[in-house]
C-alpha cells in the first residue's frame, strides 16, 4: 500500500476501486454459478465455464484476503503514528513507503509494546468472557424458526406473551427432551425426531475423511452423539464417539431445545461445512462472523459446561476449517454438510420403509443427493439401494418430468429389505393454475436458489401445493395397500436397469 500511494494518489484510489470491483465480480460469479446459469448449454461448454467460474471465485477470495491484510495494516500503521505523537497527514501517507523505518525510529519502543500488549489483553479477555456459540449468528435463526413455526403454532388467544419490542416469547420453544414422552412398553407417544447434523472433521488425520471432512452426528429427544470411529492420539484404537444422554447433556440450565437443534441441523452458512469446507471460504465466514455452527460438547467427555469456558483455540479451529473430534466441543452444522437427505440415519437403523422428500436445489435433475447416498450406504453400511428415476429426468428440451417420484428397494447386509419412496421437488404439468402460475412468473421455480431465505406468500404457497400434489400422487399408487415391498418389486421388473442415477 505504501508504494502504491508513494507519491501518486491515483495509484492507490484506482487499486482500491479495482480490488472493490474485483470482489464484487467474485460475488456475482459465486450466485451464478449456484443459480445454475450455465443450464441452457452444451454439456461441454457447461462444463468448461463452471470450471472457470470456480477458478474466478478462489482466485477472488485470495485476492480479497491479501486486500484486507493491507487494509488492516496500514490502518494499524497509522493508528501506531498517531498514539505515537507524530505529525501526520495526506503528504504522510504518500510517502509512507520512503518514511517507513523513520517514522518506526521515532515511535518509541514503550508505545509498540504497549499497544501489542493491550491487543492480546483484549483477545484473552474477549476469549475468556465471550461464549463462542453466543457471539454468532445461530440465536439469530434460532429465534426466527421458533417465531415462525412453533410460535405461529400458538394461535389461541392468550397463549402466547411476547416481548412487544421483539415478538419472541420463550415459551414458543420446549426441550428437546420433551419431545421423548412415552407410553405403553415405554414406546413413543409420537413420532420420533432424529434431527441430524454434521460432524466436522476437517481437522482430522483419518484418511478415510479425505473427501467427507466429517461424520454424521444426531439430536434426538433421548440421546446426542455419533457413531464415528474415533482414534485416539495416543493409543491409536478406534472406539465409536458414542452417545450421551440428552437429560444430562450441556448441563440442566442449558437443555437442548428443539429450535435450537433444528437451528444447527439447518446451518449451512458455517466456516467449517463438511465435505463442502474450503479453507478461503472457511477464513472470509469467521473473519466476517457468518456462522451459524454451534459447538457442542463431546459425548465422550464428563463436562457440564454447554460451551468452552476459552474460545480461542475453537475460534482458530473454525478460521482454518480444522475442527476434529478430539477435543472438549465439537463442531456440529448442517446435515446437509455430511448428507442431505436425512435418510443415512434411518438406513443405519434398517427401516423398513423409508420416505425422502427430496426438495434440493437441484434445476438439472441431477439427482447428486441420492447418488451420494447410495454410495455412502453401499460404503458404510454394505447396503444396496436399487432405484431407477429416469421418469423423474427432464425430457429432451422439455422442463416437465413424466413422473416426480419413484420407488425403489433398500437391499440390507443382512438379507432384510426395505422400501424406497423417492419424492423429487419437479414438475410434469399436470400442476394446478396456481403453481403453473408462479412457475410462468418464476422459470427457476421448484429448484429457486436456497439462498432466498425470505418467502413471499405466493412462493411458500406454491411450494407447499407442489409437494402436496406429488405426495398425493406418489401414495395413490398404493390405493390402501400396505405390502409396499411388491410394489417396489414391481416398478423395478419394468425398468431395463435396476439403478440409473446420474452421477
């Protein structure tokens, strides 16, 4: 910075304005890509141009990052020459470069310590005094999922006693452990919420981590915990991470709610993101304070603090996307971080039918989701999923699909089998005038960007009656019937292959 403005102002003004324009450019590549803008070309030119959009973007974020340093710098510079009594001002800064070591032989050595001194008092206090999963952005979306759904859920009159500043009362949300009332042969009352989140592991030496970076990790309304195999940094055996019941997990005053587990579950603006974690990415979200991720205490641990009483050596985890899972917390955000269809979980578990709504952002059809699971479960698990969706894909030079769901068999190591149904956010048009409607105003519509987290009545409506239509599609094909199983058997003898997912 200061040979570039040694002299010649305008250097310096047209690089900031460029670095500006630069990161702005970056942004609008990263939303096009994610917007899938490429989708009416050739496959390869698709191709080609996703790849040079990607490499734009990470060249961008280094760019960005190198900036910021300077930035940061020559702020500091300045900072230190003021405290330091020294008479500055633009002809100063000009020349920065020429006066550099005389402007740092007349700022007295006591001011330089003092200065550095104070910072990291102020790092360690901040550290000590600040909890990492406050000081973010997750009690943000924490309280607006509760107000939306389980607030809006108290509607009769009286129930509900919110703040009038915020509209938030506490009573919207309840434990999870509430959730896990049974009765008769100690059986759920309802239905039995496995909310699922991902482990991150980008900090780990597991080799078999190379591209997944982390591990599927559970909330349920009895226990928290994952199935990991873990290994010890000193003896080098592997163990399961295990579970840890949730009525003494975090502590009593610091219960998990259902809010917050959902909050977490759907955290997908996180610095350490699965097998989605870059390192640049991963800087640029800590720096800039955009996560959504919440440390929760390791299940192998006897703890009862809900949050590390120091943050900092948590925080740098986080900069540099390297959590791992052998320390007090661990790094829990989205599922869909690890798997996005919620389904590796009950395939663990061997259910025997299974429903996976799938309703990605996916506008090619490209059913990345599914394929992603069948291959961890035939990894993991030695489990076979047998599924044809060549119905579900778009026909040539068409946006409709000749069907939206499928149903498949789940072919378990043991012998047993299952059930898949298969319900794919897509259209073949025989939708409703409203749907058909807001598809006409919105092309991009049911695959619109997961970015947009502020629907509009006309666009939650459509969702909605769009995934009511192709349930009720999918369920009239069983006219009552309960053997599931002969119905997946037959839907597969009529297809010339028994798996076709794109991959």
């Amino acid at each position: 910075m200061n040979r570039l403005l040694d002299g010649h102002a305008w250097k310096g003004v047209s690089v900031i304005v460029g670095w500006l324009a630069i990161t702005r450019a970056g942004l609008l590549a990263g939303k096009l890509d994610l917007k899938g803008g490429v989708r009416q070309r050739s496959k390869s030119e698709k191709t080609t141009t996703r790849k040079l959009l990607n490499l734009f973007v990470t060249v961008v974020r280094i760019i960005f990052i190198a900036g910021l340093f300077v930035g940061i710098s020559t702020g500091l510079h300045l900072i230190l020459l003021s405290i330091s009594g020294i008479d500055w001002g633009w002809d100063a800064i000009s020349d920065l470069h020429l006066r550099h070591w005389h402007y740092m032989n007349d700022s007295p050595i006591t001011v330089v310590w003092r200065l550095m001194g104070l910072t990291f008092a102020c790092l360690f206090l901040l550290a000590w005094r600040v909890d990492i999963n406050e000081f973010s952005l997750n009690a943000f979306y924490r309280s607006r999922l509760s107000r939306c759904y389980l607030g809006a859920a108290r509607f009769l009159a009286g129930e509900r006693r919110p703040r009038k500043f915020t509209d938030f009362d506490e009573n919207d949300d309840l434990r999870l452990a509430d959730l896990g009332i049974t009765g008769d042969q100690n059986l759920p009352v309802g239905p039995l919420h496995i909310i699922n989140c991902a482990l991150n592991l980008g900090g780990s030496s597991d080799l078999a981590l190379h591209t997944r970076h982390c591990a599927s990790f559970t909330l349920t309304p009895y226990a928290v915990g994952s199935s990991y195999l873990s290994k010890d940094p000193f003896t080098g055996v592997r163990k399961p991470l295990g579970y840890h019941s949730i009525d003494e997990y975090g502590g009593r005053d610091s219960q998990l709610t259902l809010a917050q587990a959902i909050s977490v579950s759907g955290a997908a603006a996180s610095p350490n993101m699965g097998y989605h974690t870059s390192s640049t990415v991963a800087f640029l979200l800590t720096v800039f304070n955009v996560r959504l991720g919440w440390w929760f205490l390791n299940p192998k641990r006897s703890l009862k603090s809900s949050s590390p009483w120091f943050s900092l050596g948590y925080l740098v985890k986080e900069l540099f996307g390297a959590a791992d899972d052998n320390s007090n917390y661990l790094m829990i955000s989205d599922g869909g971080h690890f798997e996005n269809l919620a389904a590796y979980e009950l395939i663990r578990r061997q259910c025997r039918v299974i429903i996976i709504s799938d309703a990605e952002c996916d506008p090619e059809l490209k059913f990345e989701g599914l394929a992603r699971l069948i291959r961890m479960c035939q990894l993991d698990f030695k489990t076979e999923i047998l599924i044809n969706v060549d119905a579900i894909r778009l026909k040539t030079e068409s946006d409709w699909s000749d069907s939206r769901f499928a149903v498949g068999r789940i072919n378990y190591s043991d012998g047993t089998v299952g059930v898949l149904i298969y319900l794919k956010a897509s259209m073949n048009g025989s939708e409703d005038t409203a749907i058909r409607q807001y598809m006409d105003s919105h092309p991009e519509f049911p695959h619109e960007s997961t970015s947009d987290q502020f629907y509009g009545e006309d666009q939650f409506d459509s969702y909605w009656r769009l995934g009511r239509e192709i349930a009720g599609s999918a369920f009239k094909l069983f006219n009552g019937k309960t053997d599931f199983m002969a119905i997946a058997d037959e839907l597969l003898e009529k297809s010339l292959l028994p798996s076709k997912i794109g991959v």
